[in-house]
C-alpha cells in the first residue's frame, strides 16, 4: 500500500507538474519603473474596480424587487466610504511599517511617503501609488461581500458605520499579516496569491458572524422569495469572472509568465466549477439551472484566488471542479443549520476560500512561481499545515472581531430595520426610491 501510495503521487506529480518555462516568472528586484508593468497594473486595477459594480448586480438581481437598490447601493457606497478610508490610514495599517507582525503603523497616513517611486518590498517596477490603488479596489470588495448574507433588513446608516469600523479593525490587520513585509504569517510562509484568506474567508466568517446576531428575515422559511431578476444576476456573474483576470492575473504586478499562468488557470477553474455545480445540480435535481451556473463559477474564481500564482492549468481543473461541488452541497445544506444567509456567502466564499487555500498547500509548485513553495504533491507537506493556520487565524480573529463589532452596534444604534420597514422594502424606506416604476 505505501509503493502504491508513493507510486501514485510521483505519477500524479509529474502530471500535473507545469513547465519549467516559468521558474523565472518572478522578475528579479528593480527599482526603476517599468511602464508595461505600470500599464498592465492600472488596467488590472480597473478591472478589479468593476467587480464591485459587477457584485452589486449579481446580488441585486437575487434579492426581492423591493430590496433590488438597496442592495446595489450596500455595495456602490463602498467605493466612497472605503477608498477614503484606505487613502487616509487603512494602506498605512496593512502595508505600512511593521509592528510586531501584527499591524502597519501610521506612518504612511494620508499617503504620506507613498509616491511615485518603486516600493521594494511590494512592487519593485511600478509606482508606489500604482501598488497601493490596486489594493485599493480589494479593500473596496472584501466587504461588499458580507452584504449579501444580511441583505434585506439591515439599517443603511449602521452598515456605513460597521463596513468602516470592519476594514480597519479586520481587513487591514489580516491583510497585513498575510501580504504587508513583516507580517506574521508572511513570515510563516503562507501562500495567498490574491486573497483566499484575506478576502474571502475573512468576509465569509463575518458575514456568519452577521447573520447569527441580525437574525433571519421576516417570513423566512415560511415564503418562498427566488431571485426577482436573474438576467442581472448573470450580468454581474459576467463582470465578476471578467474583472477577476485582474483580481488575479494583476497580482502578479508585472506582465509576464506568471500573469500569462495566473490568467488561465483563473479562467479554467471558473470553468471547471460551472460545470462542477451544473452537473451536481442537475443529478440532484432534476434541472440544471441558470442560477446555479452562475453561482458555480463564482465558486471557482473564488478556490483559484489563493492559488492561482501558485499553479497549474490540470491543478486548477480539479480545484474548480470540486469547488463547484463542494459550494453546491455548502449551499444545500444551509437549511439545516438554520441561518439565513440570504445570498449564500458562507457556503460560496467561506467554503470555496477556505476548500482553495488548503488546495493550494496540495498543489503549488516551485516551478510556476519561482517565490512560492512547494505543496504536499511536490513533497513538501508542511506547506499544507502552514496553510491550515492562516485559516484557522483569519476564521477566529475575523469572528470575533465581527461578533463583537456587531454586538456592540447593535445595542447603540441598531442593527435592523423594523419589521414594516423590512415588508415595505429597503428601497423605499431606507433610500426613498424604487429600482422599477413601470
């Protein structure tokens, strides 16, 4: 058994071994700018920046007509509110001089010291700034995320406090313990491309941390409430998988192999997982469904996230395709466990974050990413448990901040609206204004 075993994984390993051709993806230390680099990361930011928008109609279109604005503006307003707050203290406190591991300082407040010369220790060929607006746009989404489990009942003027108070007390810290220089689990050697952990699993377990002290909707479970509008649903999924080419490609911050290796295996895995969840759906039953495929392939941009500098084209195959599955019975088995996570943030990004991040600790490989490690198919196991932990942190950490975040908003200013308010729609009584007038 243990030949059979040994066996096995060299024959798996050489199969899913990429070309050599990429150990020199990552490009040596510079410190003049390039300007292909600098143009392809502007246009990477770009991209990026449209996943909000393209969120915004993915979630809107799930929801009650009623609720449709509301739910687009709990993600348009984040554009304002957070690209703000990073400009003035949230990149200081995830990038900026390290403090223990644990925080950046303030030193870069306001972008102080941020300019137009190349940073070494993130981006060796592209403007500082170019660095810190990319990062910008992930701060912006992250918690977009968390909407889509508290949808139809929260007050507007509480979420504006909470998503400010959320970036800077979790996003800020985690994504500077996993990407800022000096980080700790940087240090530790963890691997997270484009932000399986910082992204996706940290806004997964606030949102489950939202929905169990916001509580469920009126009448869930007693009405059946199907998405009002699935052509925007589909619209936004579009934007989604096109805007992730620079969510994942683009963190590569240089044009070359690993943004050309980042870029496909970003696409398969979204392809893979699609069919994933299609087929499952379909033999479970009895229709395969447009909603499903939509949702399939954000299942899969979201396993690839951490992995997809890490990786290659037949890896991301079967991480997407188990995502998709794996997302599919997350999903179905909500009911059971009794919370209302209206538009299924757990079971899509919690699941799929948490199902890519460990993958990753399976499959990366030295050979597409010269600066990444080794995972367990490679014969480097320990990269597997280092992956472990940086989940393990950012779900209890992300959490407890949440809870008690939200705990503490909810005796001062509350979190929901009252129940007339939530049957008449958020639309009309927390915007004064209705998506349709036909």
């Amino acid at each position: 058994m243990k030949r059979f075993l040994s066996t096995t994984g060299l024959f798996l390993g050489a199969l899913l071994m990429p070309s050599m051709a990429f150990a020199d993806a990552v490009p040596a230390a510079a410190h003049t700018i390039n300007t292909g680099d600098t143009a392809f990361v502007l246009v990477a930011t770009a991209l990026v920046m449209l996943m909000t928008p393209g969120l915004a109609l993915f979630y809107g279109g799930m929801v009650r007509k009623k609720n449709v604005l509301a739910t687009i503006m709990q993600s348009f307003i984040l554009l304002g509110v957070i690209s703000i707050q990073w400009a003035l203290w949230g990149y200081s406190l995830a990038f900026g001089p390290d403090i223990h591991g644990i925080i950046g300082s303030f030193a870069w407040f306001g972008l102080n010291h941020v300019g137009l010369t190349p940073d070494p220790d993130y981006a060796a060929t592209i403007p500082h700034q170019a660095f810190m607006v990319f990062q910008m746009m992930f701060a912006v989404i992250t918690p977009g995320l968390i909407t889509g489990a508290f949808a139809e009942r929260m007050k507007f003027k509480t979420f504006l406090v909470f998503i400010l108070l959320w970036a800077t007390l979790v996003y800020d810290p985690i994504a500077h313990w996993v990407w800022g220089a000096g980080g700790w689990i940087h240090n530790l050697g963890a691997l997270d491309f484009a932000g399986g952990t910082v992204v996706h699993i940290s806004s997964a377990i606030s949102a489950l941390a939202a929905v169990l002290i916001i509580g469920k909707r009126h009448n869930y479970g007693r009405e059946h409430n199907p998405p009002h509008n699935l052509t925007m649903t589909v619209i936004g999924a579009s934007l989604l998988w096109f805007g992730w080419f620079g969510f994942n490609a683009g963190s590569a911050l240089s044009a070359g192999a690993l943004a050309t290796s980042a870029f496909v295996v970003t696409t398969l895995a979204a392809a893979a997982a699609t069919l994933g969840w299609v087929l499952i759906e379909w033999k479970k039953s009895g229709k395969p469904t447009m909603l499903g495929a939509a949702s399939g392939s954000v299942a899969g941009l979201v396993a690839i996230t951490p992995a997809s500098g890490y990786v290659g084209p037949l890896a991301a195959i079967i991480i997407g395709f188990v995502a998709g599955m794996l997302c599919y019975y997350a999903v179905s088995l909500k009911p059971k466990f009794g919370y209302d996570d209206a538009l299924d943030v757990v079971g899509v990004h919690g699941v799929g974050g948490t199902f890519g991040a460990l993958a990753t600790g399976i499959f990366a490989s030295v050979a597409i990413n010269a600066g990444g490690a080794n995972g367990l198919l490679y014969g480097n196991p320990k990269q597997l448990l280092i992956q472990l932990i940086a989940v393990a942190a950012t779900v209890v950490y992300g959490f407890v901040v949440t809870y008690i975040l939200l705990k503490v908003l909810d005796a001062t200013m509350g979190l929901r609206v009252t129940q007339e308010e939530e049957v008449m729609g958020l639309d009309i009584t927390q915007h004064g204004e209705e998506g349709y007038n036909m």
